[in-house]
C-alpha cells in the first residue's frame, strides 16, 4: 500500500484526532488503502469498523473514516450512539465537505476538516468525564488494502 500522505500529514492528521477526543468520549478513526475491495465504500467502511473493533466502545461513539484514496472512494461511518444523536443529514453533509477537498487532492485538509466537523458533534453529544472517560481506541491511522499475499510454502 503507498500512503498519500506525507509523514507531516499524518502526524497532522493524529494530532486532530487527539484534539477532537480531548472533549468527547466518543473515537475517531482513520483508515486508508489504496483501492476497495467492494463494490460500495460503505460497506467496506462497516468492514473495516468491525476489523478495528470500533462497536466495542461504551457509549457505542465511534467514527470512522475510511478513504481508498487511488480508486477515489471515501466514506464516514458511526457506530449506533453517535447515529442515534446527530442530526439525519450529518454524515452527508460532513463527507460533501471532506469531499469537496478530497476533489483538488487536499486528502489531508479534508480528513481533518471532517474529524473537527465530528469532534463538535461528539463534544455536543458525548462530553467528556474525567472520572470514567478514557482513550478507548488508537489514535493513529490504520493502513490496508495492499495486493494479497501468496501463503507461504
């Protein structure tokens, strides 16, 4: 897998993510390959949730957001508790605004102009409590998506 973003980028890119969490509860992550695997990004993105064991947050928080950057495919997916909360149109509306810098190949601005769309939402509806909050997931990006391997003989 090659990464589209320069070592800066995504130390920029974790940075957001530590800042958005620092009010919330809530959990985001970043997931990057190259092309995806199904027909639809979505559905890759509930994969890739699951792989990551995303759904296993207290709250039920979570956010991913998953892009195949070489086969231009990007979605935001939330778990069950921040679904419930946010308004119907938040996910649309925050991946046509990651999308809109996603289309002059600004991957990096996008992610995190839509990790600080999601970290609002998640302060708004999740606050942090210092008695029983604490960081549930890993912060850092998470790569996938290279050619499969050949088993080794």
């Amino acid at each position: 897998m090659t990464n589209p973003l320069t070592p800066e980028q995504e130390a920029a890119l974790v940075a957001a993510i530590q800042q958005a969490e620092v009010t919330t509860s809530g959990e985001i992550r970043v997931h990057l390959e190259d092309t995806c695997p199904t027909p639809e990004p979505l559905d890759r993105a509930a994969q890739v949730f699951a792989e990551l064991n995303m759904h296993r947050t207290a709250q039920r928080n979570g956010v991913l957001f998953y892009l195949a950057w070489k086969s231009r495919q990007f979605a935001v997916i939330g778990d069950a508790g921040i679904n419930s909360a946010v308004p119907d149109d938040f996910w649309e509306t925050t991946k046509e605004t990651v999308l809109s810098q996603f289309r002059t190949e600004k991957y990096a601005a996008g992610l995190e102009h839509g990790i600080r769309m999601v970290g609002e939402q998640l302060k708004r509806y999740f606050p942090y409590n210092s008695v029983t909050d604490k960081n549930e997931l890993d912060d850092s990006i998470s790569f996938g998506g290279g050619p499969p391997q050949s088993p080794r003989v």
